[in-house]
C-alpha cells in the first residue's frame, strides 16, 4: 500500500500513456464512426480554416499575377496561337467522337454513364508531416459519404475517410495508410499503389505479378477491383521498376498524377455504373 | 486565470488552422513547422514541466482529433517532449536566443523519432533514413528558425494578459 503511495505519481502516469497507446491502437485502423468531440472540432475551425485558405491562396494569387506580368504579352501571343490549334483538334475530336459512337453502337455497346459527381473546395491540409490528408467544404448534408472517390481532371486524389455534416476528410493517395488497387494501362497487369513517407509524394507500386510488364513512363490507372473507385482513372506514371525484397515481387515508383500542393477544388464522385452497369 | 486559458485555447485554434492552411504555401522543402510543438516547448521553457505537458497534450490532441487517426499519438509524443524540455529549462539560463531554437531543433528530432517508433509498432512501413533525411530534419531546422519569432511574440500576450488581469 505504501508502495503504491510513494508512486502514486509514477503510477499513474504509466496508466495514462498505457490507455494513450492503446486508443492509439484503436484508432491506427479506420473507423466507421468518429466521436462528438471530433465532429465538434472540425466544425469549429472549419470557418476559421476555410477563411485563412482564402485570404493566403488570394495573396498568393495576387503575388504569382504580379510575378508574371513581364511574361504575359508572349503568352497571350502563345496562347492564340495555342487557341487556334486546339479550335482545329476540337473539330477532330468531334469527328472522331461521332464516329466512336456510331462504331459502338454497330458493337452493341452502351456509352458510359457519366459519374454522378459533387464538386468541393479544400479549406485545409495535413496538421503535420506524417499524414496526407485534405478537408473539404462538404460533408453529410451534401451528401459525401465515407469510402467516396475524389479526383480532379489530373486523375485520382484518394478517398473520403471521414464526415461531419458541413465538412469531409479525404485521405490523400500518397498517405502511408492508402492502398489503391491500380493496373497499368498498357498490359492490363494488376497490383496495389500504396503512398509512402517522404518529402516527395512518390507511390509504391506493388505488382501482383513477378512476371509483371511494367516499364518506366506506363501509365497508372486504378484497377475497379477493390470496389472503392471506378476502374480507369488515372493514378500517375511509372518513374523506376525494381524488384522487391527476395526478388519476390516486382514493384515500381509512381510519379501521382495530381499536384497535390496545388489543389484547389476537387470532385467527389457520388456514383458510378459497376458491374454489369458499367457495360 | 480564466482569461489565459482562454486566450491559449483560441491561440491553439488559431495555430491549427494556420498549419493546416497557410503554413502549406510557406513549407521549406515539403517540411511544415510544427507549431503545435512549438507552442508546448515554449510554455515548458517559460514555465517549466507541467505547464508544458499539459499545453502539449492540449495541442496534440487538437492535432489528432483533426488528423482522425493514430488518436493520442500527437498528444502523448507533444507532452513528453514538452516536459522533458521543461525539466532541462530548470538548468539552464533560458533568456539566451539560443535555447528556444536548439530546444525546438532537438525537440522536433525527438517527437519525430517518438512518433516513428509508434508508427512502426502498430504497421506503418517506411524508410527511416529517408524520412528523417526529408521531414525531419528540414522540419526541425522550420521550427528551429520560427522558435525566438513565437517565443517573444507569445510571451508578451502572456505578459500583457498578466497586467490586464492584476488591473482587474
């Protein structure tokens, strides 16, 4: 008794950081719920978070016009002749698309549903270094769910993780706790892009396959397998192949699509066609 | 009493928000500051091991409530830091320019290695070398260059929040 007495103190510090560890535990996995406390948190400063975004990413905008004043003649003068290119691709397009449809529907094919998408601002980034993660300006009452995809026209951004009525948390694909079932475009071979620690945002590639076909400069798109995302969009491209541990799997750096520290507005994909839908 | 606690919740808050919005355009290599830490190290350095514990666990679990994963890690690994540096502070002659900013240096470099050990308990794969060569590092250099900045700018808030209230 005396013992415990003399090291109340020791005793119950040790306590504290033993339920620490283990909520820690707890919580390393997902979770389908989150508590008041945090749904409480997120709301509050998300105003806050949502106003510092504007008045720095204005400033920053004002700053960059500024800078590249000198430099707007010549590409106002580029970007006409850029224009007029395009207006000349478009009308190809166009053809082309046409005579897409008309090749499908010989085929038998239905187009593609479009994907039912919400559109959403991000208002804040990761507290630390250790987590990639985004907050959007849209929650529950919009609709957002957890497990939605996020992309922007570059490709895939990650998913959402967690929801409070006004506000979203998206887990970046480069967080170290994502996996991404991917393919690579070209041969169809199947794997998982997983994000890794570091200063650069490179993805790790994990190839289902020793005999993988896989070379520097494929495109990375998402496989469709894990359910999670629809099956085509675009994660980034291959930097450098190497075999794993043992020589047992092949794996490769992914250079990801999408800028990440330059992400301003992102779309949540609210449905998609899967299975026999997609067909 | 109520007004400082007060006004170190709202600054909290604020440093949350901040990191997780302008310090974004402001990072030095990919590094962020980790101001959450920096506001516990000043308050040990200040005012010695429990207040910097309980300001470090304070802004740690903000930081992990945000964060939604890993729940406790921030704040245990912000509250031993912070009290540790708090134990040394009552050694050393604090008002040298040079305590706030090796105590945030070393700081950084502990919490870091704290959260990388736990990390790897429970699964995370990574590349030590790397990340301490890439995040760590530059990050603790950050928080070691803002360290005198905050360490003044908070404490003369604190000071004229100690005058306001012996007035009242």
């Amino acid at each position: 008794m005396s013992f415990l007495r003399r090291h109340k103190q020791t005793i119950s510090a040790a306590l504290v950081v033993a339920v620490t560890i283990a909520v820690m535990g707890l919580t390393a996995r997902e979770r389908e719920r989150i508590t008041y406390l945090e749904v409480v948190l997120l709301e509050i400063v998300a105003p806050l978070q949502g106003a510092l975004e504007f008045v720095t990413s204005s400033v920053v905008s004002v700053s960059d016009s500024i800078a590249e004043v000198r430099t707007l003649r010549e590409e106002n003068r580029r970007l006409e002749e850029e224009v007029a290119r395009l207006s000349h691709l478009l009308d190809d397009l166009e053809e082309l698309r046409r005579e897409n449809e008309r090749l499908r529907d010989l085929l038998g094919f239905a187009s593609r549903y479009p994907y039912d998408t919400l559109a959403a601002e991000v208002i804040a980034r990761s507290p630390g270094n250790w987590f990639s993660i985004l907050t959007i300006d849209k929650g529950s009452r919009n609709g957002v769910v957890v497990d939605l995809p996020v992309v922007t026209a570059g490709g895939l951004v990650g998913r959402i993780v967690r929801v409070t009525p006004r506000t979203s948390t998206v887990m970046l694909i480069t967080d170290p706790k994502s996996g991404v079932g991917a393919m690579i475009r070209r041969s169809r071979d199947a794997g998982v892009a997983t994000g890794q620690l570091g200063s650069d945002p490179l993805l790790l590639l994990k190839m289902f396959s020793t005999k993988a076909d896989v070379s520097p400069g494929d495109t990375v798109v998402t496989s469709g397998l894990s359910q999670i995302f629809p099956e085509g969009l675009k994660i980034g491209t291959v930097v450098e192949v190497f075999q794993g541990e043992f020589g047992l799997v092949t794996q490769a750096t992914v250079r990801p699509a999408v800028d990440f520290d330059r992400l301003e507005e992102v779309l949540v994909i609210l449905a998609w066609p899967r299975g026999e839908e997609a067909r | 009493m109520w007004q400082r606690a007060l006004l170190l919740g709202l600054l909290l808050l604020l440093a949350l928000a901040a990191q997780m919005t302008v310090f974004h355009y402001l990072s030095v290599g990919g590094a962020l500051p980790d101001l959450m830490l920096l506001f516990a190290l000043m308050f040990a350095l200040r005012q010695g091991p429990r207040s910097g514990l309980a300001v470090g666990v304070a802004a740690g679990l903000l930081q992990d409530l945000t964060t939604g994963t890993f729940l406790g890690l921030n704040a245990l690994t912000i509250g031993t830091v912070a009290f540790l540096m708090g134990l040394v502070q009552q050694k050393i002659f604090r008002e040298n320019v040079a305590v706030p900013v090796l105590s945030s240096i070393i700081g950084s470099l502990l919490r870091d290695g704290m959260s990388m050990f736990f990390l790897a308990v429970f699964g995370v794969e990574f590349a030590v070398g790397r990340v301490f060569l890439e995040v760590s590092f530059p990050a603790a250099l950050y928080n070691g260059a803002l360290a005198p900045l905050l360490y003044s700018q908070l404490f003369a808030t604190d000071f004229w929040l100690r005058n306001l209230s012996s007035e009242g």
